[in-house]
C-alpha cells in the first residue's frame, strides 16, 4: 500500500505542472479573445461616433444631437481648426473604454486616427495598439512568438457621410471647370447628352 501511494505521490508531481500549465494558459487566453473582441467593438463605436461628430450631427463626447443653433454657431469652416481635438478627444474616449470594459486594463494602449480627405468623400482610420502581459514569462514568450510581450491591435475605417461638405465641394468644382476651357467644354458637352436623353423620354 505504501508503494502505491509513493507512485501516485510521483506521478502527480509530474502531471500537475503541466496540467496546471495547461488550465493558465487557457485562462489568459480565454482573456485575451475577450479583450480583442471589446476592443474591436469599442474601436468601431468610436469610428461611428467619430463619424457623426465629424458630419456635424452629434457631440463626440457626450453623443447628444447637436441642435440647430449650435451648428450654426460653429460656422462653415469649422472642421478645418477642430481634427487636432478630436483626435485627443478619441484618445481620451477610448481610453476611458477600455478601463471600463477590458478584464486587462492597465497595460499601455496606443491609439492613433487619420483622416483622409478628398474632393468626393472623407474616411476616418483609427488604429488601437494594446500590450498584454501574463504573470508568467513562458506564456508571453508562447503566445507572442517568442517576444516578451503579446500585442492586440485593432483598426477600423468609417466613411464620413458629409453631404454639406460634398455639395460645397462640388460647387467649387463647377465654379473652377468654368474657368478652365478644356473643362468647360467637357462640361457643356455632357449637359447636352444629358439633355438630348431627357427629351428622348420626355416624348
């Protein structure tokens, strides 16, 4: 009897490092897959949010309607002065987000937005870089491919739906082809297709 339980004794010193290595490694990963999914979730409300703010529809941080009077308080050209602050204020939105919902929220989080603008349309690009770090050095070094530390990065795009903005830029197109001959002509000759189209189905 003695024999026996000294050979479980053995046996059990050598199974339970691995089964407990085991059970940790699919703890952290099962919190590393749940702060991956609210980090992405969290990234595309921003990009939403931003997208409305931008569009002049809604406050970024408090995300209430922005009434009439205040749209026109701005002024026309206030996003030309206002892209610097908010890409503070998505910093600051989405910092506050992850120490809310991510189980690991105090490793360091890197948040960069772009904008890119164009006559016909304008997009929002955010991109959130966040370090994940286990108590125990060989999980890093496991599920991060040999380095020190995990990394989850997440990026989003959202096309700003600005019609203001696009009406005005067309506008200012028009007004630019009348100057320019070669445009000119270009222009009038696609007006009289047009026009030749409709009076062919207005018969």
């Amino acid at each position: 009897m003695t024999k026996i339980n000294g050979s479980l004794t053995v046996e059990a010193s050598l199974v339970f490092p691995i089964v407990f290595f085991a059970v940790i490694s699919l703890f952290y990963i099962s919190i590393y897959l749940h702060d991956v999914t609210c980090l992405k979730s969290i990234v595309d409300e921003t990009a939403s949010r931003y997208e409305l703010a931008l569009s002049n529809k809604i406050d970024f941080e408090t995300g209430n309607n922005i009434s009439n009077n205040s749209r026109l308080n701005r002024g026309l050209y206030w996003r030309l002065n206002d892209n610097n602050e908010y890409n503070s204020k998505v910093e600051r939105y989405i910092a506050k987000q992850v120490k809310d919902k991510l189980i690991l929220d105090y490793d360091s989080i890197i948040t960069n937005s772009y904008i890119t603008n164009s006559i016909g349309k304008k997009s929002i690009d955010i991109k959130v870089t966040k370090s994940f770090h286990t108590p125990i050095n060989i999980i890093n070094k496991l599920l991060s491919m040999d380095k020190d530390e995990l990394t989850m990065t997440v990026r989003c795009k959202a096309v700003i739906n600005d019609q203001e903005e696009f009406v005005r830029n067309i506008n200012l197109l028009d007004d630019i082809s009348d100057c320019v001959v070669p445009l000119n002509k270009a222009k009038h000759e696609y007006e009289n297709k047009v026009k030749k189209i409709l009076d062919y189905f207005n018969k």
